[in-house]
C-alpha cells in the first residue's frame, strides 16, 4: 500500500531518533503559548476589552472562581463559595477557572491557552490557574513563575488518585488546591502513578517454575458473570492504559519548554495552503525572536538559529503543503535545540502536522517486507495497532497525489528524511544541516 526505495533504501545505515531517558517532569515554560496568547489579545484593543478572557478576567478580580454559566448545575453557587474560602486560607494567587472547552471555540480546546490569555488580562502578575483539563473529569493548572509551586504536577497527580475516580469536578479542585498548597505536587504525582510500572504480582509468570492455578480449580459465579467479566474486563483495561497513555504524554508534551502548542498544529491541519503559509511565516519569526534572546548553552542557541535559517530557506522556495510541514518540522528542532536536555521525538512521521511524535514504533507497509522505525503521534500509532492505514501527508507523483515517503528521495527532502524520523541521530544529521548543505534546493532542482 505504502511504499518507496527511497524510504527504504539502506536501512542498515538508519536509525530512528530516539526521546532521551526517564525524566523527571521538568518545570513548564509558557514562552510560546504566551506569545500565541499576547499576539489574539492584541489584535484589536476595542475587541479584546470585550472578549472572552477579558470577562473572565474581570470577574476573577471579585472572586478568585470563575464557573461559566453552562456548568453551574456541576459546580452550584455553594461549591463555588467553598472553593473561594478553600483558596483565601491558602494566602497564595489561586485561581479557578472553569470553562467548558471544546476545539474551536475561543482557546482553541487547549486549557493551556486559556490560563495564558486570562493571565495576560489579570496583568499579568504571579498566579496560579486551575482549568478543566482535556479529558472528562480531568483538571489542568499552569503557574507564573513556572514551578514556584508544583501546580500542574498537583493536578496531574489528581487525575491519578484512586480515590478521585468519579469524584466531581469540585472535588478534585479542592484537591489540587491542598496539594498546591502543602507544595507536595511532584511527589504525589509519583506516588499516584507509582503502580502503572509495578512489577506483575509473583505466581502469574509464564516462567518455568511459575506458580499456576490447579487444573482442578474452578472459577467461581454464575457462567453469565464469568462471561461478562472475561469480556468486559479487557476491555477496561485497554480502556484505562489507553487514558493513562494519552495523560502521560500531555503531561510530557506541557514540560517541554518551548514545544509547539497542540492548537498551532490543530489549527494548521484545517488551513488551506495560503493560510498555512501566512502561518508557517509567524512560526519561524517566533522561533527567530526566541532564538535571539535566549541565553542558554551557546552550541544549542546556535543550533536553533540554524534551524531558524533553514525553516526561512523551506518557506522562501515552497511548492506545497510538504514543504510548508518541512517549515513546521524545522521550527521543532530549532525549538527543540532550544528547550530540550536531551533530544525530544520529531515531528508525526505519517503526517508531520499531527504534531510531535509519541514514540518510535516499527512499521512495515503493506506489500512490504522490510521493517521501519518511525517516529508517530498517538493517532498514527493507534491506527498501525488496528492494522488500519494512518492518516499520511500526501505529495503528488505526477497527475496523482501519494504519500509523501512514496516519491523518490531524488526529488524530496522529506521522503529522504521522514521529517526527521529517518536521521541518524548524529549531531551534525539535522534537518537544518541538510537544508543547508543544498539538500533541499537539489531536490527542488531535480524534481
């Protein structure tokens, strides 16, 4: 189905780029989505008096809770009370914001930006704000200055409370609201989350020498019980690991400094090619500016500003939505450079505005026989584990359109490098670095 010599051509010699090892969650910088938030708030001064976060904004200075109206069935006018009391003892600038989000809608589905457009209303001073999150039942906080107090691990940890499971929605801000104040966010992050790697219990090994039930042991129930627990038990279960995975690479997507926001990409996977560009045009200044200021490890300002350089080349000479992603996937590893100890995963190698990838995973086309390793977002991996075809960027071989990875590495920069799945992960085997040695204009040339 998929397939092309120039993705599979010596294999041997490719390695996919690897995420570093476990860490710790880092502290969250909101630099980009503060840009993103200050540049729609500033639009248009006549508007933005009247806007959403304004309002929300203006009636936090009343009150440190904020319940849209459409919620006050979930969080009535006492439980609101309680929550503000709750916060006042704390003596820290606490404050509940709580807004049905759906993508869309005024902060784009994303908790995130709406604490940074709120933030930026209240003027900006240091705060804390606790958002629904984007699950059901789920909470979010982002705080300035970034890690004063451990917020967003106090809200992640509550998502992974056993004794939070069905607990109303203010019920789990009143918990994060204690753990942000005992300043324990971190560690009851980890102790909620400390059985997902817990070793399998002893006697259930299929080990040699494991201890296996008696072959003479029956289940006990009904047969009706019996099969509803075998059907519906794994499907819980697969429902529940699924949840955590998602959560857990949120969590990671927020702790990297200076990553892309999910809504830039959402936002560009509906563009057409015009607005994409006018798009990938405001990404790569951003990425300059950041560059310019930043005051890190001089090797990686240089790197990003590498890649601040190239991403301008790609956008200057690009034909299509390829090689306005290829600005998108420069832009990462310039910002990559910028905010990441150790290399963070690449772009989405199906379909680079998904956004950055979750994991490596092999994957072989159908009709193929050899085997890749390819970096993939959450819903490209979910499709290549039901044997379905995932959603891929398409190109055009001729008359007709193709997955990108199908035309000829000779006429594609991005086919040669999977947007960055396909580098060796050697230093100096960047996107950037290709850009820049003509790799990019020769294939222009040659297509």
């Amino acid at each position: 189905m998929y397939g092309s010599t120039s993705v599979f051509t010596d294999l041997r010699h490719r390695r996919p780029r690897r995420a570093g090892a476990r860490r710790r969650m880092p502290a969250v910088a909101g630099a980009v989505v503060s840009a993103l938030a200050l540049v729609w708030c500033a639009a248009s001064p006549g508007a933005a008096a009247g806007s959403p976060g304004q309002k929300i904004a203006d009636a936090l200075r009343r009150s440190p809770v904020y319940v849209d109206p459409s919620l006050d069935s979930a969080v009535g006018g006492a439980a609101q009370r309680q929550l503000a009391e709750r916060i006042r003892g704390t003596h820290l600038p606490i404050r509940v914001v709580l807004v049905p989000l759906v993508e869309g809608d005024s902060w784009g589905g994303d908790p995130a930006q709406l604490a940074e457009v709120v933030h930026d209303r209240m003027g900006g001073d240091p705060s804390i704000i606790i958002t629904l999150g984007e699950f059901h039942d789920d909470i979010a906080a982002r705080e300035w200055p970034t890690g004063a107090h451990q917020a967003q691990q106090a809200a992640a940890a509550v998502f992974h409370q056993s004794d939070m499971e069905g607990a109303g929605t203010a019920r789990r801000v009143e918990r994060a609201i204690d753990i942000i104040a005992a300043g324990d966010g971190e560690k009851e992050y980890e102790k909620a989350t400390a059985d997902l790697n817990a070793p399998a219990p002893s006697g259930t090994s299929d080990e040699p020498g494991a201890a296996r039930p008696s072959e003479h042991s029956k289940p006990s129930g009904s047969p009706v019980v019996r099969a509803v627990t075998l059907v519906a038990g794994p499907l819980l279960l697969l429902g529940a690991v699924g949840l955590l995975w998602r959560r857990r690479a949120r969590v990671r997507d927020l702790a990297t400094p200076f990553a892309l926001p999910r809504s830039v990409f959402a936002a560009a996977r509906r563009a057409d090619e015009a607005e994409l560009r006018d798009r990938a045009a405001a990404e790569v200044v951003r990425l300059g500016e950041e560059a310019r200021a930043a005051q890190g490890d001089p090797q990686a300002v240089g790197r990003a500003l590498d890649a601040y350089s190239a991403a301008g080349t790609v956008l200057d000479r690009a034909r299509g939505v390829p090689d306005l992603a290829g600005v998108f996937a420069l832009v990462a590893e310039g910002r990559a450079a910028l905010g990441a100890e150790e290399a963070p995963l690449p772009l989405c190698f199906f379909h680079p505005l998904h956004g950055p990838a979750a994991r490596v995973l092999p994957w072989r086309p159908l009709g193929r026989r050899e085997e890749l390793r390819v970096a993939a977002c959450e819903s490209c991996v979910r499709a290549i584990r039901s044997r379905r075809a995932p959603e891929v960027l398409t190109d055009r071989r001729g008359d007709r359109p193709v997955p990108y990875f199908e035309v000829d590495a000779a006429h594609s920069l991005w086919a040669a490098t999977g947007y960055g799945s396909l580098l060796s992960g050697e230093p100096d085997d960047s996107l950037a670095a290709r850009v820049q040695r003509g790799d990019f204009t020769r294939t222009l040339d040659a297509s």
